[in-house]
C-alpha cells in the first residue's frame, strides 16, 4: 500500500525546471509528477489519501495509524520528506499532554473542550470542521497561505504560532497577535518528524540513521529519500527507494521462510 498526497510532493510540484532527473532534462515539477502517477495508473497500484500519524513495531508486524484506520504491515518504506521549520517552542515537551499530530483520532479526548488546530491544506481544515463537532470551540490557524476556510462554527486566525504553553498539560497558544487558553493543540504538517512518526528509531542530525541497504535501527523498517540526509536531490532519493524495496522485500520473504 502506498501512502500519500494526492500530488505526490509539494516539493515536486512546485519545481518550475528540473535538469537533474535522468532521461527528462527541462521538464518542469508538475510534468514529472504526472508522469510519476501515470506510471503508479500503469502498475495499478492505489494511492492511500491518508496521511499516516504513527507507525509502531509490534514485533512481528508494524501497525500504521491513520485518522481514519489502522492497518498492518510486514514491512514499512518512510519515504515522507524532511520536516522544515522545526517544532513549536512547547511542541515536543506537551507531546501526548495536549498536544497531536491527528484531530480525528484523538478528537473524542477533547468533547466540549476548546482546541486549535494548527495546519495546512485542505485536509487540516476538513479535520478542523471534524473536530468542531465535537469540541466546544475550535480555532483553525492556516501555516502558509491558507486553503479554502473551514466551515462555521471554526474561527480562522491568520497568525504566527510563537509558543505553546503549559506545566503537566496545554493550557494556552500563543500568537503573534494573542494568547489563547485552550486544552489542546493539533498540528497537522505535510510531514512529521521521524521520532514522533515512529517511537524509538534513530535518529542523527535530524535525519533517520540507515545503512546501505536502506534498513533503519528497527528490523523490518526501511527508509529513502531526503529524510535519510543531503544531498535532497529526486535521483538520490528514487535509487534508495528501489534499494529499500529491494531489500524489504527481502526480508519479507525471510519471514515467510521463518514460518
């Protein structure tokens, strides 16, 4: 199953001219990316339009949430990009006390409470309209130029998050132009950072530690592309996802021998 964005990547497709990609000089971002999909039509492999909140190694099988399901896996191939900008000041402290990375998995926590969703695209303001219905108050606050607004009765506020803030628990945001006292956060970026995606894989200067074999520090989890380090260039990144590929296909034979 692959995972992922309509567009393939943001990235991508805001290229205006691409040299660098083997057999396509001068074709600009959006023309790969369609090339890319048609080549996914071809192969007759779906595009799963959820965007996966946490991968977790239960031993034999990973599990991979989504805000919609759950699935099982043998193997997993991270191939989500690299983060940019960083957490919130707040963010990674209040993790799990307040603060989200998936509005409708954990909405229910939050019933007649006050909440801010904080995201990009389409999909983050149709998980702020979800979250509306179950929360007393839901701000929205667009990163980026914002998409279509939610509907009513979501508040959309155009600021810069400066903080999160509380001692054992969100109790407040603070913006640019305010502060606003809430009981949780979810911030729902194009991609999240390898640590809080996977629990307990390695880590080094921000990127996931793999070897040449694409293997990450937890069996059966392989990764590519530019959240294993520089240079983030696309033909680095598609030869090491053929090389994780490969290789997880591999070792989901050699599970299948095991049994």
């Amino acid at each position: 199953m692959l995972f992922g964005r309509a567009n393939l990547s943001a990235k991508l497709e805001k290229a205006p001219r691409i040299d660098n990609f083997l057999g396509f000089p001068g074709i600009s971002g959006a023309d790969l990316g369609a090339r890319f999909q048609g080549h996914l039509h071809a192969m007759d492999i779906p595009l799963q339009s959820e965007q996966v909140s946490g991968i977790f190694s239960m031993g034999d099988y990973f599990a991979l949430a989504t805000g919609k399901n759950t699935y099982e896996a043998t193997a997993v191939i991270i191939a989500g990009g690299v983060v940019t900008g960083g957490p919130f000041p707040g963010e990674e402290r209040l993790l799990g006390r307040g603060v989200g990375y998936c509005a409708t998995c954990d909405a229910p926590l939050y019933r007649n409470k006050v909440v801010a969703i904080v995201g990009s695209g389409q999909e983050a303001a149709m998980e702020a309209e979800f979250v509306a219905e179950i929360a007393r108050k839901v701000y929205y606050i667009p990163l980026g130029a914002p998409a279509a607004p939610p509907a009513a009765p979501v508040e959309v506020i155009e600021a810069k998050v400066l903080e999160i803030k509380g001692q054992d628990q969100v109790d407040s945001l603070v913006l640019s132009d305010r502060t606003l006292e809430l009981n949780g956060v979810f911030i729902l970026r194009d991609s999240l950072s390898p640590d809080a995606l996977i629990p307990g894989i390695k880590i080094e200067n921000g990127h996931i530690l793999v070897d040449q074999g694409m293997r990450t520090s937890i069996p059966g989890c392989f990764a590519a592309g530019d959240c294993t380090g520089k240079p983030y260039q696309f033909m680095r990144a598609a030869g090491q996802g053929q090389t994780a590929a490969l290789n997880a296909v591999q070792y989901i034979d050699a599970k299948k021998a095991e049994k």
